[in-house]
C-alpha cells in the first residue's frame, strides 16, 4: 500500500525534473525524524540501562563500578520502596476511577439535546489546558486551612488538607480528577454519540428499561473508547509527580515518581535509580499490556 | 392480538405537517400495508403507532384503550426497523433473546422461546453468530425473530426488505406471508414497492403528503382507484393518462382528431364534469388489432418492450402516448400500422380539478 503510494510520483512534478528517486524523497523524511529519535530518546534509554548495573554517581568523579544485579536486589528488597507502590497504586486507583465515574457522568449528561451544549463542553474542557505546576499552586491555594475558599463553601473551618497525612493522597487525586476528568468525558463523549439512536429505540420497542439499556447496550458499545481512557489516564497517574511534588511532602503522597526524582538529584544515586526507572518501566508496560489485551477482547465482543 | 384504531390524528414537525387527519381501523389480525411515495409520512405514521413518535393531536386506541400517551415499552408493539437495528455486540441467540431478557423471563422458557422463533425463520444454526457476520436476509430474518419472540400486540414493520435485493426481496415476502397466515397477529406493513403491497395486504392504504387516499383491498386499489393519485400510483406500467373532450359518445383525447365512442352507461356518471376531465386507462384496456374493426382508431406504433410473458407497445395518438399491454411477438416493430381501441369497463374519468374518480366507483 504504502510503497504504492511512494511509486506514483507525478513525472512531471519538479521532484521528478530534479531526478529525485521515490525512494531518496522518502529517505529524506524518515532519516531526521529516525536520527532524532536515536539521539534523544533510544541513546539515553540504553545508556541509563547500562547505568543501572553499576554504582555510578553523576555528583562525583568516580568511575563507574560494574554490580551486575546488586541494584536490582537492593531495590526490590526495601521495604521503603515497596510502599511507594504501594501509595502509587492507591492513588492511581482513587484518580483514574474518579475521572472515569465524573468524565462518564458529564458524558451522559452532555449526550443530548441541551442548551449552550457546545460552550458547556469547551468550559467543561478548561482544566486539561492547564500547566500542571499551575494547577497545583493555585489548589494549594483552595484547599489552605485558613483562607482556602473550599473550606469556606464547606463549613470545614481549619481542615487540613494537605497537611494531614491520611488526608493529602485524596486531595492531590482530586485535584487530578478536576483536571483530567475532562479527557475522560471528551473521549466518553465520542463513544456515546457514536452509538446508533435506532438502537436505543428498538431497545424501547423491546421494552428494555433505562438501566437495562445501558448495561446491556449503552456500556458495551462505548466500552472501547472508554478502555483508551482508561489507559491513557492509567499511565499517566503512575507517573504523576508535578502535582504532587507541588501540593504536598508527605511520605504518605511520596510516589515512585517523586521517589525516583530523591534518588536522582537529591541523593545522587543515579546507578540505583536507573535500575528503579526500569522497574517502573517494566511495570508500566506489563499493566498497559493486560489494559491493551482487554481492550481487545472487549473491542472482540 | 389487537385491533389498532387511528383517529383524527395530526403530526407537526415544526411548521410541517406530516400527517393530516388521518383516520385508519386495523382489524385484529389483519395485514395492513401502507404504500406511498418518499415523504409521504408513512413511517412517521407507523412510528405514531409504535409510540415512537408523538402525535400533535388525536387519538390512537389499542384494543379501545387511548394510547398516545404511553411510551413505547408500554403499548406492547414490536416493530422491525429498516435498518434491521440489531444490537451489534450481542450474537443472534441474544439479540432475539433480549425483549425476554429485559423483562426478566426465566432462563429455561426463553431459551425454547428463541429455539422456536430461529427454527420457524430457519436461523437456528446462526444463533451462536454476530449480526455482523450474516448476510442481509438472515439479518432481516433475526429483526422479525426479534419482534415475534414475545408475541406483542401487533406487528409493525417499516420497509422491511428495502435493504435486500430483488431475489431475496421475493422469497422474504413470501416468508412473511407465510408467517402472518400461520400466526395471525396483526401487521402494518411500510413500503413503497407497490408489488409487495398487492402481494402482502389484506388491505391497502395509500398515503401522499400525510393524507390518506384510498384504503382498500389490492383488486379495488387497483380497479377502482378513488382518484388520479391512486390510479397513477398502482399499477406497472403507469396507467395511461390524457387530458380528453366527450361530444356526444365521442370521447376524444388531447389533440387527436379522431375519438372512441363510449356506450351510454359509461358516459352517465361523468357527463356533469365536462369543464374538464382527465381519462384513464391501464395498458391492458388499451387493445390493439391489426386490422380496422369497428371503434377501432388507426395508429402508428412507436415503441415496444418485450418483457417475455407480454410486450408493451406504445402508440402515439394526437399529443399523447398510449401504452398497451399485448401478447408477446403481437407486433413486430416499430412504425407499423395498428388500431386501437379502449375497453370502456375499464376506463377511469377523473376530475381534472380535484383528481377524484368520477365514476364515482368508491
Ligand atoms: N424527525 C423529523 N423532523 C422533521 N421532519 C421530519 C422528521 N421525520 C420525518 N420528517 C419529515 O416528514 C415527512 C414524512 O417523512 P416519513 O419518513 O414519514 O416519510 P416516508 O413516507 O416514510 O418516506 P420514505 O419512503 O422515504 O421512508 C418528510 O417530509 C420528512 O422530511
Ligand atoms: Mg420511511
């Protein structure tokens, strides 16, 4: 198909006067964008794995010692590290299932006939837009003890938000979800108008009630897209570390990413902590992959 | 079973008015087709029914309670979409399966529920497919297993086999049929193609621009049809047409110097209309000879169609085309001379004002 493409060269176009192949024009594209990807992402990939088998410090002139395993041992046998993921995966379930629960919701609630329905949804979309850093400064800003205006609206006087440490691991998930939720409900959105009217109608002829159909009829069909979402935001939520790093200090919302962030530039640890951002590789992939077979038993259905 | 009854009933869209005062009893256990032209309002009409649709004003009865108040699920009707509308992501065995499923029949009654409804529309070896992997027939068979499975009140399709090719289209109708004698539930039946409708009805209703025509049997549609709407509509070849002028018992058609005498009987009815009148007359009371007889006027052939089982042959005669319905190989070619001459039981004289049959046959 492709090289299809590529042979029908117009002859009379200028590249064909200036003797240019089909194959040289392609060359000419693919050959920056391939070299690009060496240098700046293949090259340090395969260098920080060769990093992590040693006992390499950015921060002094020490030669590299070769450890094999060592880093790898040490790593998935502190108990420290185990309860970052531990903290991760509590604080990816909490965001992601609140963005699809709030995004699904407003998808629903959009997905008809309303007034202003076009500005609503841009308004609705607002936060996404938004820096990261941003966002965490100015929700510090709401949730402060003592002049944050969501204390204000809910009668909650002096509550520490980020300051208390069971507490601060739902407010940063929070602020995720007012900021993504919104990616959710785009993609949801798509996915629910995509589903045929006539189909909601025969579901009446068959006197289906509303829960009925949308169990039986409206969730299947829009289980795909909403299964994208659910990737994308998955993966992003494992590596959050902006937010968080921002919003609060704890070590009750000390995640793998702001972990591996300590290890890197603050102990200088960099053998070590490639090894880590290997692992946490490793485990993003293998969670994106079951996500992605899934996906593909519930696109099979 | 039920016996549907349609009164007074108006639909706007907007400004636009779909239907206009329509009027219909359906008898319990009838077929009833409704035939028309694209626009005409037909599945607006069926949609009304099926409470798909609200109506502007009116009434619709179900067994004589009013219903244009309820919703769908609560008139107990099964409809057949156009389209099909099979749920896309369930197989064949659950997409008949779910009227039953969703009003929580037990397991055990709704599987011999679906066995019998697949064995009757000879689906059962695809039940374990998806809709998509069928072909347009078996499709169109699962939408009718769909609607029959629960028994509903009545049966309302809307171009059921417009989707499907010629072929198909005919035996489907047959399986139609087939299924409406052995079930008698009651049907409305939507579609354009007036050959499913004479085959299907047991009547006939013609609507155009929302308003209803003519409701009747397919032999009276088609011999007595109330006005030129009608006439024009049923029938294939079109009926033959022609503004004409009656001196005496001479009826003369739109500039042609000679006429055809009509017997006394005939004329009586239309005589009062004689500002102005549009003939009618259907290919096969258009008769041909080869030879001048008596009533016969003499004219040149233009045009034939050999369809196999007869020819249609067109004449030109003053300003207007006749077409007549021969035996096949009746006449050779083009440019010959023949006579022809109309069967006047068979002729229609409509008002040129008002469209209606003056005849008065309904
Ligand atoms: N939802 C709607 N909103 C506005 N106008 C509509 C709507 N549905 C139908 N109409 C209009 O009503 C008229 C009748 O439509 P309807 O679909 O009932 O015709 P039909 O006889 O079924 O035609 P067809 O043979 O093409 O299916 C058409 O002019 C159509 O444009
Ligand atoms: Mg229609």
């Amino acid at each position: 198909m492709a090289s299809q493409v590529m042979t029908n060269l117009d002859p009379k176009s200028r590249a064909a006067a200036k003797g240019l192949s089909d194959l040289t024009i392609r060359n000419l594209f693919i050959i920056p964008t391939i070299a690009f990807l060496i240098i700046f992402n293949i090259f340090p990939l395969l260098y920080s794995l060769a990093y992590s088998f040693t006992d390499f410090r950015a921060s002094t002139r020490a030669p590299a010692n070769f450890v094999g395993l060592q880093n790898y041992r040490d790593l998935l046998s502190d108990p420290f590290i185990w309860s970052n993921f531990s903290i991760t995966a509590k604080y990816v379930l909490i965001s992601v299932t609140g963005q699809v629960l709030v995004g699904f919701g407003l998808a629903m609630l959009l997905n008809r006939a309303i007034p202003a329905k076009g500005l609503i949804t841009t308004l609705l979309l607002l936060p996404m837009m938004l820096s990261m850093a941003v966002v965490g400064l100015f929700w510090k800003l709401l949730y402060d003890p003592n002049f944050g205006i969501i204390n204000y609206f809910l009668g909650l006087e002096k509550f520490e938000w980020l300051a208390d440490p069971d507490m601060a691991l739902y407010a940063i998930a929070i602020v995720d979800i007012w900021m993504w939720a919104p990616f959710v409900m785009l993609l949801s959105l798509a996915g629910l108008s995509a589903v045929p009217k006539h189909l909601y109608e025969a579901a009446e002829i068959d006197r289906a009630s509303g829960l009925y159909t949308f169990f039986r009829i409206t969730l299947p069909l829009v289980a795909p897209i909403l299964m994208i979402a659910i990737i994308f935001r998955t993966m992003e939520a494992f590596k959050t570390f902006d937010l968080a790093y921002v919003l609060s200090s704890q070590p009750t919302t000390e995640l793998i990413a702001i972990r591996l962030y300590k290890m890197a530039f603050q102990e200088w640890q960099t053998g070590m902590s490639s090894a880590f951002a290997y692992i946490v590789l490793i485990m993003v992939v293998a969670i994106t992959n079951i996500y992605v077979k899934y996906l593909n038993k519930v696109k099979a259905r | 079973m039920a016996q549907i009854d349609i009164q007074n009933v108006q639909k706007f869209f907007g400004q636009h008015q779909v239907l206009k005062d329509l009027n219909l009893t359906i008898e319990d256990g009838e077929f009833v087709v409704m035939l028309g032209q694209s626009g005409g309002g037909k599945t607006t009409a069926l949609r009304a029914i099926a409470g798909l649709e609200t109506v502007t004003s009116g009434k619709i009865l179900i067994n004589g309670e009013e219903v244009q108040n309820r919703k769908a699920a609560d008139r107990d009707i099964a409809f057949v979409f156009q389209s099909f509308s099979l749920y896309p992501h369930m197989t064949v065995r659950e997409n008949i399966a779910f009227p039953l499923r969703a009003v929580r029949m037990n397991a055990a009654d709704r599987d011999r529920a679906v066995k019998a409804v697949a064995e009757t529309l000879q689906i059962a070896q695809h039940l374990d497919r998806k809709p998509s992997a069928l072909s347009g027939g078996d499709m169109q068979r699962v939408a009718i297993g769909r609607a029959l499975v629960r028994r509903p009140q009545a049966l309302l399709m809307d171009e059921p086999l417009g989707v499907l090719d010629a072929k198909l289209r005919e035996q489907m109708r047959a399986e139609i049929k087939r299924l409406h004698i052995a079930r008698g539930s009651t049907s409305v039946y939507v579609t354009h193609d007036q050959i499913e409708a004479m085959s299907l009805a047991d009547r006939i209703v013609i609507l155009h621009d929302g308003v209803l025509q003519q409701v009747g049997a397919p032999d009276q549609v088609y011999l007595q049809p109330t006005n030129l709407f009608v006439a024009k509509f049923v029938g294939s070849p079109v009926m033959n047409v022609s503004d004409v002028r009656i001196d005496g018992n001479n009826v003369r058609l739109n500039g042609a110097e000679a006429g055809f005498r009509f017997p006394d009987e005939t004329l009586s009815t239309v005589r009062h209309a004689e500002a102005g009148l549009t003939l009618g007359v259907r290919p096969e009371a258009v008769l041909l000879a080869h030879h001048q007889g008596e009533g016969y006027v003499p004219v040149v052939t233009t045009n034939i169609e050999p369809l196999g089982s007869h020819d249609i042959v067109d004449v030109q005669l003053g300003g207007t085309v006749l077409r007549s319905r021969t035996a096949s190989g009746f006449v050779s070619g083009e440019g010959q001379q023949v006579w022809v001459r109309l069967d006047p039981a068979q002729a229609h004289f409509f008002d040129k004002a008002t469209g209606l049959n003056m005849r008065g046959a309904n």
